[in-house]
C-alpha cells in the first residue's frame, strides 16, 4: 500500500489524472472515504487521464455514468444509495468488475470486501480527510 497526502482538489486531480494515464483495459479502482473526501474529485482526474473532455458526476441516482471519447470507456458507479451486498447484487453490477474499459466504484466497501476483491484486478483506494483541503489517499499500486 502506498499513501499519497493530496494538499489541495487540484492535487487529488492529479492523482486521479496520472492514473488515467497508465491504465488499462479491465482496471477496476475501488473508492472508500466519507462524503466530501474527493472521491469524485478522484475519478475527474481518472477521466482527464484517460482523455475524457465531456463533465464528470457522481451518478448517485442512476448507479453508473459512462464515459466516453476516451482511449478507454470508463464506467463510474456510486453504491451510496444501495445499502447492503444484496441490492448490489440485485442490481446486476458485476459485469463491471472486468470492464471493457476502467470501472470506477464509489462507496465500493458497501459491496466489495477484503476476502471479496478479485487477486490483482482491483485497485483498492480510501481517502482520509486530514484537513480543509488536505486528503491521505492510500492505495494499492493501480494494475498490479
């Protein structure tokens, strides 16, 4: 695991932006941290990364946002209104743990646990708010 202290939105950005960059067909970034931690703000920069010019939102309401017009389509899921693995489950979401692109999950523990996540093929993240604008992002090394 490694940590990287974001000091401000734009910093996140990046991050999230340089992974884009490197990342591959079938990636899957599994996002953790409270309300207002920059998990969308995470996945703005995945987009930019990846080549993605269009608006980037959290799809609370509709569970998955594709993006597109990229070097790879990335699928972004928000699991905030599902409470349990069941609905999850229910709701037919596991096609986007192997993406024909980059799958962004936020909110991802309420669906995927440690004995859960697949061996290499997801990238686990958890974002710590540390101040105002000051973040810990730990995470996994993205695909490894």
């Amino acid at each position: 695991m490694a940590t990287h202290i974001s000091r401000s939105p734009a910093d996140t950005l990046g991050l999230g932006e340089a992974w884009g960059r490197e990342a591959r067909r079938g990636w899957v970034f599994a996002l953790s941290g409270e309300l207002g931690a920059g998990k969308t703000q995470l996945v703005k920069g995945l987009a930019r990364g990846l080549g993605f010019t269009g608006r980037v939102h959290s799809p609370t309401f509709s569970l998955v946002n594709l993006y597109e017009g990229g070097r790879l389509a990335l699928f972004h899921l928000d699991l905030y209104r599902l409470e349990n693995p069941g609905q999850i489950a229910a709701a037919g979401l596991e096609e986007y743990l192997r993406p024909d692109g980059v799958s962004v999950i936020e909110w991802a523990e309420r669906w995927l646990d440690a004995q859960s996540f697949p061996d290499g093929k997801i990238t686990r993240v958890t974002i710590a708010t540390l101040g105002e604008n000051e973040r810990s992002i730990t995470y996994d090394d993205p695909g490894t």
